[in-house]
C-alpha cells in the first residue's frame, strides 16, 4: 500500500458495492415489530446498506433516545436538531422487541444528546438492564458517543456491564473539521482507554470509514492509536454518500486493499478486524465476539 497511490475516481459505484436486495417476510417483520414498538433502528436512520440483510435475518441495531442528533456529522444521514424529551419507557419497548426477535446478542446505539446532563449514559445502563431483566444471558454491545469526555457517564454506562464498549472513531486526525466538526479525536480516543482502565474485562471496540480522502500513513497512524488505547475489536468499511448534501465519496477502495487492512491491523495486535466495503460497527458484531471468547 504505497502512500502515492492514485486515487480511484468517485463517479460511480464499482461492481463490488452492488448487491442483491434480499427482502421478504423476515425483513417486513421485523421491520413490523420495530413500527409497532415505536422504536428507531440505526439501519433506517443512518440509511445501512446493510438493513436488507440484517432485517432478513431477523436482527437490528437499536438506536435509542429519538431520532434526531444534536450533532451535525458531514457523514451521517441521522437527522439533526432539537431533541425530544427522553422517553422512559423505551427501555422497556427495547427489551420487549429483543425477546420478541429471539436476540441473543443486541447492538443499542443512540443519537448523540449533548442536551442532556450526563449525554444519556443513565438511559443506555437502563437499556442494558432492562434486556437483561426480559432477556436473561442476552449479550449486549453498546455503541456510545463521547459524552463529551464526561467520565462519570462512561462509567454509569461501564457499571451497567454490557459485553462490549464500541465507540467510533470514525476517520483520521485531519479530516475531523470536515468530517465530524463538533467532535474530538483525541478525546475519542482517551474514551476507549480510560474505558479499559475502568473495566479491563470489558472489550472496546472502535471502527474507520475509508473513502473520504485518508492517506495510508494516515490510517496507519490512526490504527495504531487504538491499539495503543486498549482497543480489541477493529471494523473498517466504506464510506457511501447518503445524499447530496454530505461529503462527496473521495475514494472507493477495493475489497482486496479491506483485506490488507484487515491483515495490516492484526499484526499490529487486534484481537479481531473485520474489514470490507460493507462492514459497518453492528455488521456480523455477534461473530467478532464470539470470535474474540475463543
């Protein structure tokens, strides 16, 4: 991976990132059971490319605290504004479709709420209690924000013990004032390494969009900042425009240069990398850790 490597034009999309839609009564169902609980799911929100699959077969990535972000990420199709008020019993509604989808293992994740006092953190942990009580021996990962660099909410979310702590870190130092403006690279990744100092049994987790313009040492460099902050599981995978008004794709990187990543991150000591144009945080996340136990 040459650092002066050409930049592959950005006007189409390759063959690699054309898939069949797999749809059919396991996708409506699920997609029933989320309307009917009146719950968000990150694969509508954020526009997954993946929701196909992921409905089909009867799994979700569950996005709690509403709908709208109080952050204006240049990636993310998540809409941004005034939040609503925090719903108490969405907890419980969780939980209830996470019984009734059989889930063994759940991803919650959230919108960012830098409106509240402790960014949500009390609202995961009882998210995570809530599935444990209807869901006995369910295994939970948990996607966080930043919480602003607040340790008190990493730990009440920490002391809910989920099995993982995911947090992104999205893309490389340079490109956060275009990519993620109202984030903190640096603060993300004190995040991930006061998280295992806090609870060294619970593996962190983190993941890159590639795509956007990095460079190789740029990524390089990056990799190894996790891995010098404690964290185990690594998910790189392609960014995709979600619409005209967010950052153009820059790059579209074949799965073969995934697959030296994937191999690249390894030897620099993760525990488990998964890295291919459709890899997202919560894509095969039950295999990365069932992987990571063995």
């Amino acid at each position: 991976m040459a650092d002066a490597a050409p930049k592959r034009p950005a006007a189409r999309k390759p063959d690699w990132l054309k898939r069949r839609l797999p749809a059919g009564e396991a996708f409506n169902q699920v997609r029933a059971l989320i309307e009917a609980g009146r719950l968000h799911t990150v694969c509508q929100e954020a526009k997954c490319p993946n929701i196909w699959e992921c409905y089909s077969h009867g799994t979700a990535t569950f996005l709690i605290m509403g709908g709208r972000c109080t952050r204006n990420c240049r990636f993310c199709s998540v809409a941004a504004g005034v939040p609503e008020p925090l719903d108490p019993r969405e907890p419980t509604r969780v939980a209830a479709a996470v019984a009734a989808m059989g889930l063994k293992y759940v991803v919650v994740t959230s919108v960012t709420r830098d409106d509240l006092a402790d960014g949500g953190a009390a609202h995961f942990a009882a998210t995570i209690q809530a599935i444990r009580q209807q869901v006995p021996g369910a295994e939970i990962e948990v996607l966080i924000p930043d919480f602003q660099g607040d340790l008190a909410a990493l730990n009440t979310v920490l002391g809910a013990r989920p099995d993982v702590l995911n947090h992104n870190i999205e893309t490389v130092p340079r490109l956060y004032p275009q990519v993620r403006p109202q984030a903190d690279y640096r603060r993300s990744l004190e995040l991930l390494r006061r998280a295992g100092e806090i609870a060294p049994g619970i593996p962190t987790k983190s993941g890159l969009m590639l795509g956007l313009g990095e460079r190789p040492e740029e990524i390089r460099q990056t990799l190894a900042g996790l891995r010098a902050a404690g964290c185990r599981i690594l998910t790189l995978g392609q960014y995709l425009q979600p619409s005209a008004e967010h950052l153009p794709v820059e790059d579209f990187v074949p799965p073969e240069e995934f697959e030296r990543w994937r191999q690249a991150a390894l030897d620099m000591g993760f525990s488990e990398v998964a890295s291919a144009p459709f890899v997202r945080s919560s894509y095969h996340a039950k295999e990365s850790f069932e992987a990571l136990k063995r």
